[in-house]
C-alpha cells in the first residue's frame, strides 16, 4: 500500500434538538449523539444549555445568533475533514432553527462535492409551541400552524400574507419570534390583524423561557393581552374560534381546544 | 379524631407523550411519570409501545381507539379516587391526541366536582410531523401547519375549508390520519385540492410508522404521488412553493423548507 494517502476518517454531521432546555425534556438520542460528538457548534446561549456532562469532551463553537449560514458551513467543512460533528438548536431543529441552514448551504450551487457526500442526521426534539401548550392544557388540539414573525429573510408583507390567512381559516396560531430590537412595532401590527378576526375573549397564551430557569406562562383573553409582557423568548399561541378556557386545576391557566368543530360558527 | 373519615389518599393525572415509539425519542420525564403510575390507561396499541420495564408495575387499562372520551372519564374517574394515573398517547399527547378528549371531559358541564380539583399535568412529546420532517430533512423550515383529514368529529365541508385555506396561504402542510376504512375516498379529494394548488414537482413525504419497528419514508415529487401506499399510520407532508428536493447525503431523500422567502413568487 505505499505511496497511497492514510485514508480520511468517516466524519458525519447531525443537527440536533436540545428541546426546550429542560433535561427532562432532552431526547435519550440527542443525549447519545452529542456524547459521541468531536465537536459541537450552535449559537452560545444553547451550548450553555447543554447538561455539564456533555460540554466536557468534545470541543465547543459558539457563535453569536444570526449567521446561521456560516455556522451550518463551517459544521459540514468539520465534517468533511473528518470530524464528529453535533449542530445544536433549542426545540427541534427543523422548526425556525438550524436544520434548514444546514441543509441550504449542503445545497448551494457551490458547495463543495464532498459536503454534499454528508448524509445528515437531524434527531427531532421538543419544539416550543408543545412545550408551551403542554404547560396550560391542548391548545393545540385542533388544527394549528406555527408561523415566525421575523422578518429578517423575508419582507413583513409575506409575514402579514401569513397571519391573515391562518387566521380567516380559523387555525390555533403559534407565534414564534414575535419582537426584536430592530422590529419592535410588528408584534403591535400582527396583533392589529389579529384583533380585528378574534374575539376579544380569545384564549391568548404567553410562554417565556418555558422548560428553562426563570419560565413564565400567562393566559389571558385576547382583549387584556399587554405586548410590552412579550420578547424574543416568548412563544404566544393565539385561540382559535372555538378554543376555551378550561375549568380544572389549581392554576387557573387551563386552555384547550376540542377535537370537534361545528358545522358552521 | 374518632369518626373523621380517613384522608382519601392524593390522586393525580398526567397526560403523557409516548413520542413516535422507538425508546429513543421518549422523553426521560415521560418515563419518570410512567414509572411511579398506578394505572396507565389508553388505546391498546400505545399501551403495546410501552417500553418493557414500564409495563411490569401499573395496572394497564387498555382499550379500542376511538372512545376517546369514555377513556377520559375513565381516568379522571380513577384518579378523583386517589390513583396515581397516565393517559397515553403516542407523538404529542395535545395534538390529535388524548389531552384535549381529558379537559373536554373535565372541562364539561355535568363533570362531578371533584374531578375539576383535579391539576392535570400534560407531558410533551415528539409528535408525528416532526419525526417524519427529521428523517428526510427540514420540511417544516419555513411556516407550516398540522392539519387532521379525520371527518369523524367534523364535516368534510369544514376539513376541506382548512386545506384550502393552508394552501393559499402557501403553509407546509402535515397531515394526520390521511385515510380510514369508514372514508376511503377523502385522500383523493384531499390531493385534487393539493393538486389544483401546488406545482406538480412539489415535494412530498409519506412516512408510515417513522420510529416504530417496519418504519417507510418515500419522497416524491407530486405528480407521483401513489395514494394506495398511504393509510392510517401515515403522515404525509405537503411542500410549500419553495419546499425543495435537496442534493446531499446517499438516501436521495432530502427535503427542505429555506427559512427565507421572496417577496414574490
């Protein structure tokens, strides 16, 4: 075999859900995924989330948030050159998160060839809308769509194309990416749509930092919602027309919607 | 304290995600409620997925599907007597599931008082759509909405409405419980609804028992679409405009949804 070049290591590359934070809520195969990793990349704030027993071993890349494209190319480049490569999200990393940088910049016209050899594993996880409805009851019990109001990747236009639609076909709305420092109107201009096809008394959930330390839920109807309550870590679900308010429990904070639909409202 | 009655012991209830199946993507806390249950009650085949260490100590009360509600009372009831008590389901317990069939019951006007003392806990899970979407990519990248085709609980008129409605608004669709014996002719309506709305190269995954034993995930495009391979156990996602095939890993089975989106199509 002389002359002929060491063969190059099988590197592979997964992207996984961390859920919301909460180890509890952390997939046994995210867990062994990560623990075979040489090397972890995501945005900082979910490395540290990682439990202390998988942050020992393989090498941490944080980055800053945004710049989910460069991030998802430097994991395949790792990969490619032979490493054990984990791409964290929170929640599940198909829903607004990494899994679809990755598999964009895996895609690009010019992306290297041995990128696209990479066969990706993504390992779902937790994602926030479940999380938040699991907290006050099945919100989520009829038909639902999640939609993020962050226009960074595309016009507010499409954003309102969106809300304006899933709202006149009366889906449970979960709303994720709701204000930022460089928008802090538009969550004040979705509720404006929002207001003028609910109901006042509309279940409306707030969910912050939910399955993480500090975690708070508020439900209320739509007409006492404050938005200066909500912020990039809030997830809100808006009722549809035939969610409730629930009876049960100590909490108070019960919301579901029934599996049935009337003919006609 | 002669003649007080004794203290009736503390009952409670959790709702629990049992994920897709494989022990794998079951949640450690959906284990730990399991594990300290005396009665797990629900649909016979979810009791069947329960992991073996799970089974030995609780009584299991299984029973057909359907009968959702009689399930819930059933629960309640055993729990307002002081049992410890799990409600299965699989995927996520608020989507499609038992969680709302419970609060209905609990929630319902005639329920006995001492069931609404009750402090039900939901437990979350990975439902359907996003273990489907994590074994052929990032489907659900971009907004995208779960959508039931079952007309057991509502008229046609009404699951059709829907469709049309996430349709025009150009949602990734998944949709649950495509098909049964009592409605054979639904998914065909539903795909000439699909078809009239979405380019004929659209993306579409079928994923029949993703995470369980006997697992098969097709992508096609949808012109190919064959409804016969399609039944009670499979999830079908829909593409939006810009879901796309992708060109990585050796399964030739990449789909994904970009995050961004143009200001017009």
């Amino acid at each position: 075999m002389t002359g002929e070049p060491e063969p190059r290591p099988a590197g592979w590359l997964a992207v996984v859900g961390l859920g919301p934070g909460d180890p509890n809520w952390l997939l046994p195969e995210a867990r062994d995924v990560i623990s075979r990793a040489t090397d972890v990349v995501g945005y900082q704030t979910y490395l540290d989330m990682l439990p202390p027993e998988l942050r020992q071993s393989p090498r941490l890349h944080g980055s800053d948030n945004g710049a989910e494209l460069g991030r998802a190319r430097h994991a395949l480049a790792l990969a490619s050159s032979g490493q054990r490569v984990v791409v964290v999200s929170s929640g599940d990393p198909g829903v607004f998160a990494m899994a679809s940088a990755v598999f964009e910049a895996q895609s690009a016209a010019d992306a290297p060839a041995d990128w696209q050899a990479i066969d990706v594993h993504v390992v779902p996880g937790v994602t926030a809308a479940l999380a938040t409805a699991a907290r006050v009851g099945a919100p989520l019990g009829h038909d639902w769509c999640c939609i993020s109001l962050s226009d960074n990747l595309k016009p507010w236009s499409i954003v309102e194309r969106w809300l304006v639609g899933a709202l006149d076909a009366d889906f449970v709305l979960a709303l994720y990416n709701p204000v930022s420092r460089h928008r802090p109107t538009r969550l004040a201009d979705a509720f404006a749509l929002i207001r003028a096809r609910r109901a006042a008394s509309t279940p409306i959930v707030l969910g912050r930092d939910v399955g993480r330390p500090g975690e708070s839920v508020r439900v209320v109807p739509l007409s006492e919602v404050d938005l200066d309550q909500c912020d990039m870590r809030t997830i809100i679900i808006v009722g549809s027309s035939t969610t409730r308010f629930g009876r049960g429990g100590q909490s108070g904070q019960r919301v579901f919607t029934p599996r049935w639909y009337p003919s006609s409202l």
